[in-house]
C-alpha cells in the first residue's frame, strides 16, 4: 500500500529551527575564547574604533557642511537672479509715460490694452499699483484673486519698505500667500519715462518664489532654503549677526516692518540621518554574516559527522585488512620449508585493495595480482598528477603548470643570456558565442581553439589554457627562425601573425560554421628580468590594447614607450586630488581667419604634477575615462575654460567664440546638459558663444543619450564642430549623425600636404566639399607660411597652429591680439 507523507506542521518546523541553533550554538562555544580575551578585545575594539569614528563622523560633518552651504548659495543666487529681473520689469513698467496715466486716471484702456495682453503674467506674477496716498488702483494677476490674496498683496506693498517709495529706487519685497507659497517682490516709484515729473503713484510686482522651469534638484535647493526663512524688525540686523543669521542685502522686506533673514544651517539631522542609515546597513550586514557563519558552522558539523561516519568504516576495514595480514604473515613464518601462501587470504586481501575492478576478469596469480595493485596505484597518482597540472576541458597545461614552467624557463634563459617572449592570446567575443549557442558550443569552441593553437606552434614552445577564454604561450626565442639569428620582435610578431591569419577563416564547431577571431598581446622578457608577474602583466596589458584597438589584432608591449602607465593608480589618485584642490590649468589657443584675426579660442587642458612634471592631457584624461571620472574632470575644465574666457571677452569682443572639447563618456551622460545649462546661467554666459568639439569616435555608436545631448545643444545655441576629421572610421557618415557648423581637418594631413600628395587630395576634397553642407573649415597644425598660402588658395578660411600661436593663458592672448594680417 502507497504511503502519503504529511506535511509538517509549523510547530515541527520551529523545533527543527531551535535544534539547529542548538547544535550551531554549542559548535560556536567550542570554538569561543575565555574572559578574559574577550574583555582584551572588547578594550581593543573600543581603542581603535573610537578615533576612527570620531575622525568619520568630522568628515561627513564638514561634507554636510560644504553641501548645504552649496545648496544655500545656489538657491540665494537663483532668488538674485528672480529679484534682479523682477527690478528691470518694474522699471520698465514703472517709468513709463502711460502707467504714470493709467494712475493719474488719464489713461483708462492702460490695463485692457497693454496690461492684459502681456505674457508676463503666464508665470503666476502679479501686478499691484497704488496711488501716492496708497489707495490701491490695480491689483492684477492672471488668474482670479480672492480676497485674502488681494490683501497680501497690498498689505506688502504697501508695508514693505518703511521709507516711501521714489524714483529710480528698487525695494526687495517677500511675502506668503495664503496657500503658503512665497512671493518674491519689487516695488518703485511711477513717473514718466525720463523721472522728471516725480512720483505718481507706486508700483510693485510679485512673482512665486518656485517657477515652472526649475529643474526638481532646483525646486528642492528653494524649498529647503525657504525653511530657513526668518524675519526680524528692520534695524535690528545687529541681533541677527549675533546670532550667525545671515541678513540678505540689499535687504528683503516683508509686511510690518520686518526684513528677511536666514537661520544659520543645521547639521545635525542630516548627520544623524546619514549614520542611522549606516546603522540599518551595518546591522544588515551582520545579520547576513551571522547567517553565513551559522549556516556555514552547521555545514561543518554536519560535515564532521559525516567525517566521522566514513573514518568509522574506514577503520573497521584497515582493522579487517590488518588481520588478514597478521594471518598471512603467520602463515608464511610458520611454515616450515618451501611452501605455497594462503591463496584464499591473498586473494581476500588484494581483492580489498582491488575494489571497482571491472567484472569478469580473469583471476591471475598472486604475483600478477600484486602487480596489478602496484599499477593500479601508478595510475591513481598519475591520474592526480594531471588533475592537478592539466586543464580537463582542453588537455592543455593548465594555469599551475604554465607558472611553475614560466620561473624555471626564466632562470634557464638567463643561464643562457637568451630572450624569450610571452604571448597572451584571447578569443574575442567569446562571451557572446556562449549566451548565443550555449555554455556546450562554447565549451567545444575552446577546444577547437586549443587543438589549432598547438597546430601552429613550434616544438620548443609552451602553450597553456590560463583561464576562461584565455591562452598563453611561451615562446623560444633562443634559436631564431629555422636556426637564422632574427629580431626577437619580428619573431614573435611573426608567429602571432601566423596564429591570426590562421584564424581568419570560419571554422565548424559541433556542425556549426563559427566566425573565430584572436587578439594576442606580446611581452619580450629580457635575461636580466627575473620579475616574471610583472612579464606576464604586460602580456595581458598589451593583448588588452590588442582588444580595444580596430586597426590590429597584435600588440607588443614597448616599455620605452609604455602608454599603459603601470603605476596609473597612484597617478590616477593623484589625479583626483588635483582636481579637488583645483590645480588644473587650462591655456587657449586662437584659431585665426585668413586676415590674422581671432576667430576663437580653443581651451586645452594642462595639468603640472608636483614631482613628475608636465602629464600630457591624452594621458591623465584617459586615466579619468577609464576610473569613470570623466564627469567630474570635465566640470572642472568647463568651468575653469568658461571662467577664463569671461575675463578676456569683452576685450576680445562679441564675435570671438570659444572652443571645447567634449569626450565620449560626458556624452553618453543624460545629465550632463543639464549641469552645464545652470553652470552657464551661473557665469551669465552665452551659449551662442560656445562650440564643442566632438571626435568621430565620440559618436562612431551614438545611443538616445548621445543623440538626445546633441539635440539639446543644437537648441541652445551651441555650435557644433567635427574635430580630426578624416582620420575616423566613417567620416562622411559622421557629418551626417553630427550636423556641424564646423568640421576641423587633422593637423596629420596638414603637415603631410607637401610631400604627402596623398594628404593633399584628402584636404582639396574636403575644401571642394565643404561650401555645398555650408560648413567652416579649420585647418589644423598650421606651422609655416607656405602651408598657410595653400591652404587659402584651397578656400579654407580659418586656421591653427603654431605659426600663430601656442597654447597661452588667457592674459597673454589679449597682449597677443589684434595682430597685423598675415599676408
């Protein structure tokens, strides 16, 4: 009869649980120290921890501190901002000839006319217009206002202020409407347009303090300041700084005498926030650790029972084989004479050390038996051998095997002042491979590339699976090619490009045709090298830049020219630190047309590092892309360019722009027109004035992120400039992606021209082409005046290089230029 199990009730399941602990707490107290180290440590803890806290809990104060004094300023700039517009409506409104009608009651179709009609009401502001006995005459805003309202609104602008309102004199006003919104206001005296028949009347206009076009980040930086706002009795500002209140100026007025003041910031829920987040996190985390540890601890306690089951078996069986043996060796002593062994013993005995032989063998004699189990034991410890230095999917030397190869071969190759050459290979795109046909054809692709690779080596080479997708080669290169001395680079590079061309064509995979490609990375290792991790961190460094290059699937690593920066890290922080102590520099370059007149400057980023000197920009901003700080160094740059140009603009005059280079990652950055939009508010700049400069590269796999962002600047006002062109990958088709008003022809052909004629129709194709998209030519690298004379007889108009200029800071470029034309 079937039997059907019951479910367990969740009393079974908690007895279950609580048996657990038990068992998990009484293997924890086996394992648990006395007293007295637990009362060392608990003093230990709290000597080492306290101070770090301490330290912890200063910083995030002063982050706190320096973020809310940020937010604070933006917000205060961004109410100056609405207060200095709302003085420049009032004026305009208020010393005009027809408002001074309106309110002298000459001029009745003043609001039909011109007040409704206006769109500076959309917004929400409203309009209050007294008489010089403070009757009101109009009080207007585009929506209907209730009572309440009405009142508010005279009642500060009327109040606001205690001296009277005159003539060319702007009062700030604040005020709370009875929905709790705050109003920012103006107020002036009403006269004619040139002041010169006094005041008639006062005019005061109010606007949220919250419009429809903040941003969220905006809204939140004005609502939070706005939680500070205090108000104390006009004249009392002396209390207020005795009190570290920061009183506005000029100051803000508000009904009943009083004036807006600021309370000073409060750290202490932000702080208290921030550590009680840690704190849920922290206790998170140990009680996931507390978990693991139980689960794990149980795990062993079970394993050790578990352990201690089969050592039981085991035990039993040594003891039975044991006195098999003791009877086996009795027999043969005593014995006397020649005599035959026990064969049932023996056959008991080897039958025991011979368990899992296949059934049906033949029984051999004792001796043979006896060889049997030696061979057998032979091949167990070989089998382990390959275990343990074999790679079981491709039969390859595994990672093991190839470093203990790699230190022995690096001394015998010293001994013999021979090089040898490292080659880390990797098959591209192997990941794909795998999520596309399976971890099982993925599998069978690596063998396939193993069985090709050891086709295609040389006898005296090692080959190796290190890992993954990665193989490894160590390359002889004591002997030359065919026994002919040969360089050891072009050698190695030969084989390489064996190996790659052998991989170019398709290969069958489990009945599937697969497209099989390598990139390999070559390392030559000197005999005075005895450092062989550090060999074999160049081998993968170069297969890396192999990997990312789209020109070779071979690199060798240079270490004269070592490009990949070995100590990048300690570079790469430097780095970080520079640009939070602000000591990046940025130097402009003009771009000239063809009369020698600036035409705009170009920002070039400069960085002087304290004990190695001048770091080139390719270096540290690559350093910054690949850590994916580009974001902030970009900041740092766009305002250090913008700030540097403002001091030089008017004297440059309005025409001249200026030129920034964008990099790929601030483009694929959904935010990053949004920040520079209120950087460029912030500074008061144009942004008809900016254009960026884009690589093809920058935008060779453009997504909705980079399009979107070239939208947005397009909308702007920004220029848009096509920087190296022609030595991209699709340049023509860049034009199109990019849409810019300016395309910058790379210096490399400019300085080729004359004896390049290859460069030269490159350039005179682009000139022809050029007037047809309505686009500006910039020739850059422009060095000597027989360049320069080519070039405008191309038609190209404007032109860089050092036959200009260097790169020079801002100062310098207004002692530079005007300069005479260039003829």
């Amino acid at each position: 009869m079937k039997q059907t199990s019951t479910p367990r009730s969740p009393f079974t399941l908690l007895r279950g649980l609580g048996r657990s602990c038990r068992s998990w707490w009484k293997e924890e107290r086996s394992h648990l120290p006395g007293p007295g180290a637990w009362r060392l440590a608990t003093v230990s803890a709290v000597v080492l921890i306290t101070p770090l806290l301490v330290l912890e809990l200063q910083r995030r104060a002063g982050s706190i501190d320096r973020s809310q004094r940020e937010d604070r300023q933006q917000a205060v700039e961004l109410a100056t901002s609405a207060f200095s517009g709302l003085r420049r409506t009032v004026f305009d409104w208020a010393n005009w000839a027809d408002m001074e009608g309106f309110v002298l009651g000459t001029n009745p179709g003043f609001l039909k006319r011109d007040v409704a009609t206006t769109s500076l009401f959309d917004g929400g502001a409203s309009m209050v217009v007294l008489t010089t006995a403070e009757r009101p005459v109009l009080v207007y805003a585009r929506r209907p206002l209730d009572g309440p309202e009405t009142e508010l609104l005279l009642s500060c602008a009327r109040d606001g202020g205690r001296s009277r309102s005159q003539v060319g004199v702007a009062v700030r006003l604040i005020c709370q409407d009875p929905r709790g919104r705050w109003l920012l206001g103006m107020k002036t005296a009403i006269s004619n347009n040139d002041g010169s028949h006094g005041a008639s009347g006062t005019l005061a206009m109010f606007q949220p303090l919250l419009q429809p076009e903040h941003g969220p980040a905006l809204r939140g930086n004005l609502r939070e300041l706005s939680g500070h706002f205090r108000f104390l009795p006009e004249g009392d500002e002396g209390q207020a700084s005795r009190s570290s209140w920061q009183v506005l100026t000029p100051l803000v007025h508000a009904p009943g005498g009083l004036i807006l003041v600021l309370s000073p910031l409060n750290l202490a829920p932000a702080l208290a926030l921030e550590v009680l987040e840690d704190l849920i996190l922290i206790v998170a985390i140990l009680a996931a650790l507390l978990v693991v540890r139980a689960q794990l601890m149980l795990e062993r306690r079970r394993q050790t029972l578990r352990q201690r089951i089969q050592e039981r078996r085991e035990s039993q069986r040594i003891r039975q084989v044991c006195q098999e043996l003791d009877r086996l060796l009795d027999h043969f002593g005593l014995a006397e004479g020649p005599s035959a062994p026990d064969e049932q013993v023996l056959a008991r005995l080897l039958g025991r050390l011979e368990e899992g032989q296949a059934p049906g063998a033949e029984p051999a004699s004792v001796d043979g038996r006896l060889t049997q189990v030696a061979q057998r034991f032979q091949r167990f410890l070989a089998g382990a051998k390959n275990l343990a230095l074999r790679d079981p999917l491709t039969q390859l030397p595994n990672r093991a095997y190839f470093m203990e190869k790699l230190e022995l071969e690096a001394k015998r190759y010293q001994r013999l002042r021979s090089s040898f050459a490292i080659l880390f290979v990797d098959v591209d795109k192997f990941k794909d491979i795998n999520d596309t046909y399976g971890h099982a054809i993925g599998d069978a692709a690596l063998v396939n590339v193993a069985q090709r690779l050891a086709g295609l080596i040389r006898g005296t080479d090692f080959l190796a699976r290190y890992g993954g997708d990665e193989f490894v080669l160590l390359m002889d290169l004591s002997q030359g090619s065919g026994g002919k001395p040969m360089d050891p680079k072009v050698e190695a590079y030969l084989l390489a490009e064996r190996i790659t061309s052998a991989f170019s064509q398709s290969s069958e995979v489990n009945g599937l045709p697969l497209e099989l490609s390598l990139s390999i990375g070559i390392a030559l290792v000197d005999p005075d090298e005895q450092d062989t991790a550090l060999a074999m961190q160049r081998s993968d460094l170069a297969m890396l830049k192999a990997k990312q290059s789209r020109s070779s699937q071979i690199s060798i690593f240079e270490v004269e020219a070592n490009d990949f920066r070995l100590d990048n890290f300690q570079l790469y922080s430097d780095l970080m630190e520079a640009v939070r102590n602000h000591e990046l520099q940025v130097l402009f370059q003009p771009i000239v047309d063809g009369d020698g007149r600036v035409h705009s400057l170009e920002a070039l980023a400069r960085w002087h590092h304290p004990i190695k000197g001048p770091i080139p920009p390719e270096d540290f901003l690559s350093l910054a892309e690949r850590h994916r700080k580009m974001r902030m160094v970009g900041e740092e740059l766009l305002r250090l360019s913008l700030e540097g140009f403002l001091t030089i603009a008017e004297r440059l005059g309005p025409r001249v722009r200026l030129s920034l280079n964008l990099s790929p990652s601030q483009l694929l950055d959904g935010e990053m027109v949004n920040r520079m939009s209120v950087l460029l508010r912030t500074l008061g700049f144009d942004p008809g004035r900016l254009t960026f400069e884009i690589t093809e590269l920058a935008i060779l796999e453009a997504n909705e992120v980079v399009h979107g962002n070239l939208k947005r600047l397009r909308a702007m006002g920004i220029h848009l400039s096509l920087d190296d062109f022609g030595t991209g990958y699709s340049s023509l088709n860049m034009l199109s992606t990019l849409k810019p008003q300016e395309v910058k022809i790379d210096k490399t052909f400019v300085m080729a021209m004359e004896r390049d004629a290859y460069a030269l129709q490159i350039i005179e194709l682009i000139a022809r082409m050029a007037p047809s998209m309505a686009l500006e030519l910039v020739a850059e690298g422009v060095e000597d005046r027989s360049s320069l004379v080519a070039l405008k007889a191309m038609g190209i108009g404007l032109f860089q290089g050092y036959l200009f200029s260097r790169p020079i800071p801002a100062d310098r470029v207004v002692a530079q230029y005007p300069v005479e034309p260039l003829s």
